[in-house]
C-alpha cells in the first residue's frame, strides 16, 4: 500500500502517518525506488496508535504501549500501570479544568456586562481586585 492508501484507511493524515515513521513508531518497507510500501501489519500498528491518541496517550506512553502490545511476554500488569499513569494526570487535568470553570463562572457572573469600564474579568486577569487590592 502507499503512503496515500494507508491515510485513506487508517484515517491518519499522511503527515502524521510520516512523522510516526521518522521518530520510529512504524518502519514501512522501502522499495528499490526509495518509496515506502506498507503492509497490513503497518496499518494495525496506526490503528493502534489512533486509537491510543484519542484516548490522549503521549507519544511516549504510544511508544511503550506498542512495544508491550509486540511482546508475547508482557505482564497486564506493565500495561496497566502505563494506563494508571495517564489516568492520573487525566484526573489532574480535569480538576485544574474545573478549577479554571469555577473561577470564570464566578468573574462572568461578577460582570454586569453593561457600559461600565468596571470589569472584574479584566480585573482579576491584570492581577488586582476592583477594589484595588491585587489577587
């Protein structure tokens, strides 16, 4: 298959499906021609590190995974653990996120979004309540 029908099916961008080849995660064969020439395993291998992507593993995480998924001989338990150590900084993600919600919630519900200059989003951004007194 060509680079091409390999981005068709996998539903990868061609860039993409290259940018994996150079830093290693795949390795196409390579003709007389210098053109790569993949294989089904080659497009299983981007299946799975779609899939691995949308679920926000790192490219790391990706390269470990990979590896693991190639090795007979792994344990559920490396694989796991690679897999609690994304859930992890997911969670953590989230709660900075809601953080973040809580905080604009509470300037957007301070703003009387009328023809005053007053502001306390701009307020709180530029490091200093209405009232003078910095945050």
């Amino acid at each position: 298959m060509t680079i091409g029908e390999v981005a068709t099916r996998s539903g990868l961008p061609a860039k993409t499906i290259r940018y994996y080849e150079d830093i290693g995660l795949i390795r196409p064969q390579r003709g007389e021609n210098g053109y790569r020439s993949f294989r089904e395993s080659d497009l299983h291998k981007l299946a799975f590190l779609g899939r691995a992507r949308a679920l926000g593993f790192s490219i790391e995480d990706c390269r470990t995974l990979l590896e693991l998924y190639e090795d007979n001989a792994r344990e559920s338990a490396q694989v796991k653990q690679v897999a609690q150590q994304h859930l992890g900084q997911i969670e953590e993600k989230i709660a900075q996120l809601q953080a973040m919600h809580e905080t604009l919630s509470h300037l957007v519900s301070a703003c009387a979004g009328d023809n005053r200059p007053d502001c306390p989003i701009l307020a709180d951004l530029g490091g200093r309540a209405l009232d003078g007194r910095t945050s």
